[in-house]
C-alpha cells in the first residue's frame, strides 16, 4: 500500500486494521524501526532513524491499541519571509530529551522509566522532587518505541500527517488520547 492508497482509506477503516496499514505503509519502504531496551544508556546507543518522523510509545506486553501510551512527532515544515520552505532540526532522536508531557528518565530514583502525566508546568517541573514531576512511571523493560521515518520525504507526508492519522485514528477507535497525550 502507497501513501495515497493509504489516504483514500481515512474514514473508511479505523482500528488496528487502519494503524496497522499506517506501520506497513512505512515497513515496506524500510522507514520503520522498533526500539526495546532496558536503561537509557541503551535507549541513547540504539539506532534511531535520522530526522523527522512519527513514533509511538506503547507497552512490550499489549500489542492492542490499548497499549498504546503515546504518539508523537518529531520535525516541522518552516516557512520564511522569501517563500522557501525547511525542515526545523527536531530528530527522533532528539526526542530523548524532552521533559513534557513525559520523559524518558535518565537519572535519580527512577531512571531508565518512560514518565507521563506532568504534575507541573514546562517551567516548574525541572524545579520538583523527582517523584513529583510525574503521575505514571513504565519501566523502559516494559516498553517499545516505533519510529516512522519521514526523513526527505517531509514535503510529501510530514511527520505532523502521520501524527495525526495515527491518533485521529487512536480516538475514534477507543474514544480518548493515549494516556501519555495531552492534545490532538
């Protein structure tokens, strides 16, 4: 299935059936890669894709949509004041060092945990106690993460499609974010 097979299909199917499509559609192209280890360290070593793309956080043991506990993007199309357009230098990556809505926590009391659920504000959250920054903590044992590489291919389907295909479809399906999400 091409990308523009895959379009004509939104709305038509959703559920597992529809995400699974999304993740073929980028398998068979060799723009798919699953990341399962246990410490940050490892996390930091593993061979993410460069550049832009989409990704998914969920849990090793719940193949289901319900293990689904995040789905993001990484990379924007900016435009400037001549007309040309570029691609911001966001990387999957560069994901690794976010702090909101979660984090994948590389030190005190529970490193190597995939955190969500801020308690606090962007600001403020850096400032807390360690375990009052976070409502939920996952074992990074516990968890895997699906990149879908959109690297040079951003002006065609740009990571902010795929986000979006994958948690329209998320939400129809199930009714609600993934519990790591904040926004649509």
């Amino acid at each position: 299935m091409d990308f523009e097979e895959l379009l004509s299909e939104v709305g038509l199917d959703t559920g597992p059936q529809f995400h699974q499509k999304v993740i073929d559609c980028f398998q068979n192209r060799r723009r798919y890669t699953t990341i399962a280890v246990q410490t940050h360290d490892k996390l930091r070593s593993a061979p993410w894709p460069a550049g832009s793309g989409a990704y998914i956080v969920s849990m090793r043991s719940d193949e289901s949509m319900n293990g689904i506990l995040y789905i993001g993007k990484t990379g924007k199309l900016k435009g400037s004041s001549n007309g040309d357009i570029s691609m911001g230098s966001g990387s999957l990556r560069g994901r690794l060092h976010r702090w909101t809505p979660y984090s994948f926590q590389k030190e005190g009391p529970f490193v190597d945990c995939f955190e969500y659920g801020p308690n606090f504000s962007t600001s403020q959250l850096k400032k807390q106690e360690h375990a009052e920054r976070y409502q939920k903590r996952v074992p990074f044992s516990n968890i895997k993460i699906e990149c879908l590489s959109t690297s040079g291919i951003e002006k065609q389907v740009a990571p902010a499609l795929v986000e979006t295909l994958l948690l329209a479809n998320f939400v129809a399906s199930l009714g609600h974010l993934p519990p790591a999400n904040q926004e649509l």
